[in-house]
C-alpha cells in the first residue's frame, strides 16, 4: 500500500508541477514495480490521471491559468482522440507500444532540449 501511494504521489507531484499527464510516472512504475500487465497498467493510470486532472485543474482555475476556448477545443479532440488510441490498444502489441513510447518521449525531450 505504500508503494502505492508513493508511486501516486510522484506522478500528482510531476503532473502538478508540469502538467504532465501522470502516465509517464504511473505506467512504468505499474509494469516495473507492481507487476502489472502492460495494457492494464496504461487503463489503470487514466484512471488515476482523472482524479489528477480534476484536483490540479482547481488550482489552475483558481489562479486563472486555463484558457478555456482552447480547452474546450483540445477536449473534443482528446475525447476522439481517446476513443481511437483505446481501440487501437486492443491491436497493439506490448512491444510496439513499449518502441513507440520511448520514440515520443524522445522526440519530446529534444524539442525541449533544442528549445
């Protein structure tokens, strides 16, 4: 159960902090650390993300950081968007989800890095 939470409070701590989705924390640490079966770990973390998500966005809309026209906008992306990468996930094995993950995440990383 410590485990648990530990694992839960990094990734509020990381998502608050930079907004990130908590998965890049949650996901790994569910397949590594708990055992989990890869699909169920990445349907476990949106859970957990949604409870993230809800917390930290009242504090953003406390201190007026959400613009809510362009929130509004990637939402109804984000809900297609969600309906098309679940579908997708049952086609998918683990180790092309695994290869495209680490793909993102660098590509992510060196557009932060090159600015």
């Amino acid at each position: 159960m410590v485990k648990k939470i530990i694992i839960g409070l990094t990734a509020g701590i990381i998502s608050g902090l930079f907004s990130t989705g908590g998965g890049m924390i949650l996901v790994p640490a569910f397949i590594y650390m708990l055992k989990m079966n890869e699909k169920k770990a990445r349907a476990t973390s949106i859970a957990c993300i949604f409870a993230m998500v809800l917390t930290t966005s009242v504090f953003y809309f406390k201190n007026k950081y959400i613009d809510f026209g362009l929130a509004t906008s990637c939402a109804i992306g984000g809900v297609i968007g969600g309906i098309v990468g679940t579908k997708l996930l049952n086609k998918v094995s683990d180790k092309i989800l695994k290869i495209t993950f680490i793909v993102f995440i660098g590509y992510i990383a060196l557009k932060f890095i090159m600015g």
